[in-house]
C-alpha cells in the first residue's frame, strides 16, 4: 500500500508545485472565512483517489473535500493540499498527505513536499523514513532547549484566548516557537528531527493520519493535551520525540 501512496502523493504533488500562481477560483468551506479551498485541491484530491481506486477499487475513502466514501475494514484518509492558505499566497510550505487505516488502526503513512522534493513514509511497525533513508525524532532533553511548532483554529476570532495563552505560554517555556501553517509537514518535521513538539487544536482525521504514524516509527510520541491515548477523531494533538512530553503537557495543564 505505501508504493500505492508515494505514487498518489507524487503526482499530485507534482500537480501542485505546477498550479502555484495559477489558481482560477478560491472559495470559502463552511462558512469560515479563514478556511479556504481552491480548484487545485479538489483536482489533487481526484488524481489521488483515481490512483488509489485504480488498486484497491473496495477500499473506503475520506477525503478532506468529497468526505467518506465507501465502507471496508481499510481507509484511505487524505489530504490532497494541507497548507492551502501557504499555497493561495505562493508561500511554499504545502504538501499532500495520505494515511491508511485498518481495523482502526494507522497502519501506513505518506506525507509528500513537492518543494522541497520531500518523501516521508512509514509503515506499522517499519520504521520512518525521508527519501528512502531512516529518520528518528530528536534527542533535545528539556524544553528550554525544544524547537516548537504550532498551528492556530481557523475560528480563532471568535475564541482566541486558550489559542494565544497556549503559545504565549511556549513562548516563555521553550528556545523558540514556530507557525508553519500545514500540520502535515509539522509532524513530519517531529518525526525527522527538526522540531521537538507539536501541538494544535481543531485539526481533522486528515491532518494527522500519516504525521502521527511518521513520529511513532520515527520514535516519538503522540498524546492528547492531558497525556492520554491518542485517536485522529479527536480534535487535539500533542507530539514530540517524546523526551518533552511530560514538560509540555505541564504546560498545557495550566491553561
């Protein structure tokens, strides 16, 4: 199933590097002002399913624009364009991610950034890995020392203060604090070294499928914001390499 996804994720990454500069029509989903899709996803999101149909025509598909579809014991959980604010702008930091789950279980995960030509994949129990080659999370030991990583609601307007106190809160606690805008390519940056925790809220199944299979091969550690098991049907996420983990859910708490 991975070869499946790397090549899902390949030519539609490639589609989308393509269409930057070139979108024709961007519109706003659910009535959020902030939460926009454009053409160049829905088109991304059926070259994927095309590929993944192609392969495994029975399997059941969730997809960030179309939803599910389908019903079978294997999904195909995808974002076709995470970061399309980054990508409306011209900004390049998007990727495409594709997660498969079994039985309720994450059991493969492709995040792919065209930009930078960047491949992660992991399978259960298989390790994680960024070009063919094996990453692990990194070794920083205490959070005065963490690189951290964030992303805001899209309805952080009508309620900003936990949002702001949170990272206000990072701020004063850890070396520095980022905001990338596509919580794909922040777990995939958990799992390969270069942030040392992640944490948001209001995310969707297909924001964190394949991310937090990648930090778990890569060695890492995902929780709710209390410490508690971590499901991609909820809406917060807390990674790490694992090491800060207790440090940021302390953090957390006094929100």
């Amino acid at each position: 199933m991975v070869q499946v996804a790397v090549e899902a994720a390949r030519v539609a990454g490639k589609y989308l590097k393509q269409s930057v500069g070139k979108i024709k029509t961007i519109e706003q989903k659910g009535g959020e002002e902030r939460n926009l899709v454009t053409e160049v996803d829905k088109r991304s999101e059926e070259m994927i399913v095309e590929i993944i149909k192609k392969h495994f025509p029975s399997h059941e598909i969730l997809a960030e624009e179309r939803g599910s579809q389908g019903s079978s014991k294997t999904k195909w959980i995808i974002d076709p364009l995470d970061g399309t604010t980054n990508f409306t702008h011209g900004l390049p930091v998007f990727c495409v991610s594709i997660g498969v789950e079994h039985e309720g279980e994450i059991i493969c995960g492709v995040i792919y950034d065209p930009n930078l030509d960047e491949m992660f994949t992991a399978e259960k129990g298989k390790g994680a890995f960024l070009n063919g080659k094996r990453i692990k999370v990194s070794q920083t030991q205490t959070l005065n020392k963490s690189l951290l990583v964030t992303g805001f609601p899209y309805n952080i307007i009508e309620n900003p203060n936990h949002a702001v106190e949170r990272f206000v809160n990072f701020l004063m606690k850890a070396q520095a604090v980022r905001r990338m805008g596509s919580a794909a390519i922040d777990l995939a940056y958990i799992a390969c070294g270069r942030y040392d925790g992640f944490w948001e809220v209001a995310l969707n199944p297909w924001d964190m499928a394949a991310g937090m299979l990648l930090v778990h091969e890569a060695g890492g550690k995902v929780t709710d914001f209390m410490g508690g098991d971590f499901s991609i049907y909820q809406k917060e996420i807390l990674a790490s390499n694992g090491i800060v983990q207790d440090e940021m859910i302390s953090v957390l708490k006094t929100n």
